[in-house]
C-alpha cells in the first residue's frame, strides 16, 4: 500500500505509523524526522532547514521534494510507503505525483487526522521523542515505563525544540493555511478517509485498520 498520513502537529501521524508499518511492512518516510536528524547533523540540507523550523514554518518545497524523491528509491519503499507529514503544500502533493507517474504507481489512501486545534497543546507540550527510533511518548497519555528514559533502548528522551505553545500556534497557522489545501487535493481524487483524532490512540489503530482491511 502507498499510503500519506495528513493532519496537525500532534494529531497522531508518528504515533500510528510505526503501527501500520509493521503491519504491512512499509517503509516510513517522515520528512519532520528526516529533517530534525539533518540539522543535528549539521548537514547542509540541515543548516538550510534549522531556522524555519524552529519558528515552526514549513521549509521549502525544493528541499523536502529532494529528500522524498532520494528516499523512494530505497529498496525497502518498492512495495509500499507511508508519507508521514509530506506532501504539505499543494505544489509538494503535484510533484509527488509526478515522481510516482515516473515509477508507475499511485498513492492508495489518505489518511486525515481530523482534530479539534484546542486539543493539541496538550499533545504538544507533554511529548517526549527518542531521536533515533522517532518514538514518542507523553507523560499524560503514553507515558515510559521509567520517565525520560526510552523503554526499547534504555536511552535518553529529548522534547523537540518546536514543542512550545509559541512555535504551536505557527505550525497550525502553517497546517490552515498551506497543508488544508492539499486535503481537498486529495479528495477530489476520492481517496481520502477521515478518522477521529482526538480519540485514544487504540481506538485510532482500529480506524486506521478498517479504512486500509
Ligand atoms: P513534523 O515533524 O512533521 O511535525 P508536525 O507535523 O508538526 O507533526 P508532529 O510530529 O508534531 O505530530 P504527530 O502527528 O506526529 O504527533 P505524535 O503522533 O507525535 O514537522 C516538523 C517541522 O519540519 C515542520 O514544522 C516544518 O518546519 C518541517 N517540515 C516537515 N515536513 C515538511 C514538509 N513536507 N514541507 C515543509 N516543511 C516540513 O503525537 C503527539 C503527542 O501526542 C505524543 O506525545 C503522543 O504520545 C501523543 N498522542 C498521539 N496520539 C494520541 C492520542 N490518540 N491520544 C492522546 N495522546 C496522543
Ligand atoms: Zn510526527
């Protein structure tokens, strides 16, 4: 299955893909993890990317357009994928259909994360990532086993620097204004399934299962 995941920060996109990976063993593309590993590596795509994410703007098309195009060719992405945060603008959702026209597949479904914008700063500011893997936790709702500590690898658990309530209200200004846009890009080719968001994240898994049974 070719499948994208759209929807706010903290509606649950990187929760329920490592989920639906397993499940039917995609490859995960998540252009914000792509990304964040480019900046701590200083990388010049990173150096390039740095400033607008920290103020919680989209970075250009160009780039995230380059780093999706590279990571299609991986051999574990031929049988399927899952866009986690990519395509957010409607120029990124044209040239991501041109790049798959040229390998002669389509995207299957997208998967929307509809939720209420109050909900989200919760989400946001509870959150605590295991850079290497992109697993989240948060300590309401999916907490650690032992706090700040990542249960699979025993290591340390950061917050993004994007995680405040000031660089939330930019990164849904950007979600209104530029990524909205792409979901009715999308339905109108038909192939978008709305799920309920705000619900726990198993009753989230459940829906996500439906739509892609
Ligand atoms: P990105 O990393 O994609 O961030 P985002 O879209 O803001 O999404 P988040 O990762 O914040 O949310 P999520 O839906 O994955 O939430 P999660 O499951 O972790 O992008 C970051 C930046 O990179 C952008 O601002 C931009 O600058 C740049 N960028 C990336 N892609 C780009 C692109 N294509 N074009 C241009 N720029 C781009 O959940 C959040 C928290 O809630 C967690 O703590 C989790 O445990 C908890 N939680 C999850 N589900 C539930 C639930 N059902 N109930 C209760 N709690 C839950
Ligand atoms: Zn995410």
């Amino acid at each position: 299955k070719r499948l994208i995941l759209v929807g706010p920060p903290g509606s649950g996109k990187g929760t329920q893909s490592p989920i639906i990976k397993d499940e039917y063993c995609l490859c995960h593309l998540a252009t914000g993890d792509m990304l964040r590993a480019a900046v701590a590596a200083k990388s010049p795509l990173g150096v390039k990317a740095k400033e607008a994410m920290e103020k919680g703007q989209l970075v250009s098309d160009d780039l995230v357009v380059g780093i999706i195009n590279e990571a299609l060719e991986k051999p574990s992405c031929q049988k399927g994928f899952i866009l986690d945060g990519f395509p957010r603008t409607v120029v990124q959702a044209e040239k991501l259909d041109e790049m798959l026209k040229r390998r002669g597949v389509k995207v299957d479904k997208v998967l929307n994360f509809a939720i209420d914008d109050a909900i989200l700063e919760e989400r946001i500011t509870g959150r605590w990532i295991h850079p290497a893997s992109g697993r989240s936790y948060h300590t309401k709702f999916a907490p650690p086993k032992v706090p700040g500590i990542d249960d699979v690898t025993g290591e340390a658990l950061v917050q993004r620097k994007d995680d405040t309530a000031a660089v939330l209200k930019s990164r849904l200004e950007a979600f209104h204004k530029q990524t909205e846009p792409v979901i009715d890009y999308y339905s109108k080719k038909r192939i978008v399934a709305n799920l309920h968001a705000e619900k726990p994240p198993k009753e989230v898994t459940a829906e996500v299962q439906k739509v892609l049974s």
